[in-house]
C-alpha cells in the first residue's frame, strides 16, 4: 500500500472549496480512478500479448499487473521516459 499527499496553497485550497464538497474526497476519487484506468489498460495488454505467446492468463487483475511488471510487457512512465530519451 502506498500514501500520496498533497499540498496546496491557501488559495489552491479554497479552489477546490468551490468545485468540490470534499476537496480530499475529490483528489482520492481523481488518483484511485485512473489507477483504475492505468489497471484496465495494463490488463488488456498483457491479455493480448499473454494470449499471442500461449501464456496462461493469472485470475486476479492484481497477478496480472505484477507480472506484467515483471514480464517486462509494461514498463514505468520513468522508464519508458528514459528509454524515449537514450539514457537506458
């Protein structure tokens, strides 16, 4: 499990006071939503390319991101990043 915090200015603050009822509630459901996202995308390219190679397809959403990691089929944002730039 992992903790992201934010901090905002006063003004920031108040902001989000205006858009939202709960700014925090906001910023949760905002992060835990495209986790959601970035989860759906990761499992259907590890299902594409699991099925491709004949690789028996792990029965949690959760295996199947952690070996995709370690498959080597997804990569990090840095990663990619640092691979479009040549430093890897």
């Amino acid at each position: 499990m992992a903790t992201l915090s934010v901090e905002l200015t006063d003004t920031e603050m108040k902001a989000m006071e205006y858009v939202a009822l709960s700014p925090v509630a906001w910023a949760d459901n905002a992060v835990t939503n495209r986790a959601r996202i970035a989860i759906d995308e990761i499992v259907s390219i590890y299902t594409q390319k699991a099925l491709n190679e004949g690789v028996q397809i792990p029965t949690t959403r959760e295996a199947i991101v952690a070996d995709a990691f370690a498959k080597g089929w997804v990569k990090t944002a840095v990663d990619r990043e640092a691979e479009a730039n040549g430093s890897i």
